[in-house]
C-alpha cells in the first residue's frame, strides 16, 4: 500500500511517502491508524490525537470505518489550512 | 479552469480570459488571497504552501464542479499557489462569470469558502524567531469550518471535524 | 478611490494597485459589470450611459464611504465608465482590500448594489430595430431596489421610490 | 435657478439644461414640479408620472418638501439605471 504524509505528520514521521505491506487483520482506516502508531514513535507523536487526523484513500477523504486494501492509495494529514489569511483566528 | 502552480499569476489576463470574445456575460465576480505579514501577534518572513499534488486538483475540480452546479455560471476559475511565498505575494484568486452578478458574487464567496476547507494545503509560516521545526504549522480554524457550513455542505463532507 | 471616465481601464493594473508594496492585505474581492447583448428578448448593438456629471462622483464617493465605514477595508475602488459601449465592454469596476476575506466579499457585493440604485447613470439601449429616439431607456428594476435594500439603507433614501 | 434634465425627461423637454426665474409662490421641490408642468406639453410628458420623477437639489435626493431657492441647482430625472445588466428585468 502507498503511503502519504504531509505537513507535521510528515515531519514527525520523517518520511513523506512509503510502501506498506497490510497485514492480513487490517481492513479498514481505523485498523490501519491503529497499526501505524505501533511502528516508532514518531507515527504515535504524528497520529496520538484523531480529532486532527484527516485521511485520504485514493484521493477521496474518508472515514475511520472505510475499508483499505493493499491496492490503495492512503494518505494521512491534519486538517487543510489552504486559501489566504495566513496565521489569524490560531 | 483550475490551476495549481508555483508561479506567480497575472490578474488582469486571467480575469480577461473568461470574458474575451463574449457577450452574453453581465458580471464577473473574483477574489484574491495575499500573505499577510502579521500573524496574530507574529511578524512573518515568508510561509510555505504544501500540498497533496494529484489530489489537490480533483478537489478543486469537485469546488468548481459544485459551484457550477449550484449558480448558472459562464465560467469559473481557481488558481492556487504552492512552494515558499513572502508577504504581499498572491497565494490564491477564484473568479465566477455570470449572466447575472447576484450568481457571479455568490458563486465567488462559495469557492474560496468551500476552497479553503476542502482542498489540501498546509501552511508553514516562518517567522523572525528560532523555529524549531524550520517554521510553524498553521492549525486550521473552526471560522473556515463555519464560511463553508453556510453553504449547508453535504452530511457525507469527511473533512468537518473527526 | 473613484474614477469616472468614458475610456475602458485595466483590470489587473487597477487590482495591483490596491496592493501595491502592502503587506498587511488578506484578500480583494472584485466586480466587473460588462455589456450583455442580449437585453430580455432584444438584441443589443451598443448601449449608451448617460450620467450626471458632478453628482456621479459625489453619489459613488459616499457610497464609499458608507462601505468603510461599514468594514473594516485597506482600500476600496469604483471605476464607472458612461458614454456608448459594445457588448462585451467593461462597464463598471468595484473592489475592495482587507485583512479578512469576509469583509472584502461583502462590501465588494455591497458597493455594486448600491451603486445601482445610488449613482445617476441612465442607460439607452440601442438594438437592431427602429428605435424611436435612437434608442429605448432602460426602466429601473425593483430587483436592483431588493438588493440594495438587503444591506437596509438608511431610511432617508430618497432614491428608492416615491 | 440652474435646472438640469436627463435621460428621457431630457428628451421630453428637449434640453438637457436652462436658467430660469423662479416665481415667488414656488418655494419647495412639489411647487417647482407643478409649475414646470404648466410650461409646456414636453414638460408635462416628462413630468406626467410623478412615481418615476427624481429629484437632486444640490446635487443630493431631495423630496417633493425639501425647499428650493433661485441659487440651487436642481435636477429632475427617472430612477436611475447604472451598473451592471442592461435591459435585464424590465
């Protein structure tokens, strides 16, 4: 499975991208999320709080529940902060 | 039209390309987004657009698409900017051409507000001080979440609180 | 700032100026007004934008200045052109810069619906038939009365009505 | 007093702008309206509805009560039609 990771999650995971193998027990986003914080601690520091984890499967944002399969395209990153008035309302 | 680029961008062409050769449009409607200096309390050098490439354009895509769907639109158009930009810099210009001005101004205010919620930019601002981490990440703000929500987005929208 | 001219302006060179070496702008919301050739079920050739000359500027100015005081705005622009125009012209260009998107996007929509029921410009519409004296004016519409109602006038308005 | 006419009432009265005496007995906006009327079919035509009749004394809107004086400037033209739309809506 491709993985992607952006912003702080990418720093604190020290990677931005990389090719996971599931293991058989994991089948859905949750699942997932819960197998990456086992990994290091920098996957426990990026991913300790869902209230700010967003997730991406191929593309589409999706929820803790959708299922993911090897074939997927699965990026985790906090909530976007695009458009313009950089900085105000922290 | 959807663009996501680095570079710089030329306002007057841009706006001038939806409406060249036409005449049956009654209004455009736009918005541009600068960097801003002041960060709440912080002075900013410069802030870093990140972005999720591939998926940054299908959400935009899925704005435009929305909007369209919503106001009888002539044209539409979402610049986004990425990479490092110092204050007083463009980040972001939206546009909406219509036979009428009340669908090009709504239009306008809903792609900047859905925009900004849906898309997927992260902001790294750099400030005078010793930042540990090169910069400081932007945390999002519960106000984006309200612009957007008064467009009564769908119950399925995935990236509204968690 | 208020300008008043026959002559067509610069989209881009009028929004840059706005911000132009600031760095403490968020976001300029913009409306361009252009001639529709299709008026109801007629076809247009030109139209012609009588105005009266004085008043216009001084109307625009206090439509102005009722916008900054209204929001918070780093700059504001009414750019109204008269005399006859093609479809497809430029006829009229508003904008407004501020720290915060939300402001310029309201007084952008508020500037150019006041405007339309503030500012003494009348319009001739001439179309490919045999328009009795050179042209047919245009009636004022309530819609336009609605919209800048929305933003409640004060109740002085003198325009609006009998 | 310096009176200016646009749009069609400018064509009605067939001059855009004249000097004239005003008569002791007109002394608001309604009276001048009135007396204006009397002083010709072209003025009547354009002054017949007075629902669509605007008045700037002064170059400020003005009603049928407001007063008026030999050293104003006041005009007398249809609601206005500017911005943006032509022909939309009639």
């Amino acid at each position: 499975m491709k993985m992607l990771y952006f912003a702080w999650f990418r720093q604190r995971i020290g990677q931005g991208e990389e090719d996971i193998d599931l293991p058989a027990d994991v089948s859905t986003v949750g699942e997932l999320i819960t197998w990456l914080q086992g990994r290091g601690p920098g996957y426990a520091a990026a991913l300790d709080d869902l209230s700010v984890v967003r997730v991406a499967v191929n593309q589409e944002f999706s929820s803790l529940s959708d299922p993911v399969a090897n074939s997927d395209e699965v990026a985790l990153f906090p909530p976007v902060t695009g458009g313009t008035e950089p900085g105000t309302g922290r | 039209m959807i663009k996501v680029q680095h570079e710089d961008f030329d306002t007057g062409q841009e706006l001038a390309a939806l409406t060249d050769g036409r005449t049956d449009i009654g209004g455009v409607a736009s918005f541009i987004g600068l960097v801003r200096e002041m960060a709440d309390d912080r002075q900013l050098s410069a802030m870093t657009l990140e972005h999720y490439p591939g998926m940054t354009e299908k959400m935009l895509g899925e704005v435009e698409a929305e909007a369209r769907k919503r106001w009888p639109l002539d044209d539409c158009l979402i610049i986004h900017r990425y990479g490092r930009l110092e204050p007083g810099e463009r980040i972001v210009m939206v546009a909406a051409a219509s036979a009428h001005r009340k669908a090009a101004l709504e239009a306008c205010a809903f792609l900047i507000d859905w925009l900004k919620t849906k898309a997927p930019f992260w902001k790294l601002e750099e400030s005078g001080d010793d930042d540990p981490e090169g910069g400081q990440w932007v945390r999002s703000k519960s106000s984006d979440d309200d612009a957007a929500a008064r467009w009564s987005a769908d119950p399925d929208d995935k990236n509204q609180g968690s």
